[in-house]
C-alpha cells in the first residue's frame, strides 16, 4: 500500500513541476516539439543511410 502511496506522490510531483517549468517559461513547449520534430528527422536519416 505504501508503494502505490509514493508511486501517486512521484507522478504528482512530476505534474507539479512540468506545471510550474510551464507557467514560468511558455516557449518551452513549442521548443520542445520543434525539437522533437528535428531529432525524428535526423534519426530517419541516420536510419536510412545504415542501411544504403
């Protein structure tokens, strides 16, 4: 019972942070797809020349 105690606390402090690292820098989302959005991008290429 303690385990799932602290599991909920972990995830509810992880929510808490992502909220307040939101709420104090807004750009960070849109950083963060753009970013993710480059690394698929340099991952496929990498991908595709391993197998050339």
């Amino acid at each position: 019972m303690r385990t799932v105690a602290f599991v909920a606390g972990v995830a509810a402090g992880m929510v808490m942070a992502g909220a307040a690292l939101s709420k104090a820098y807004p750009d960070v989302p849109r950083r963060v797809s753009r970013d993710a959005r480059k690394i698929v991008r340099c991952g496929k290429r990498m991908m595709c020349g391993m197998f050339e």
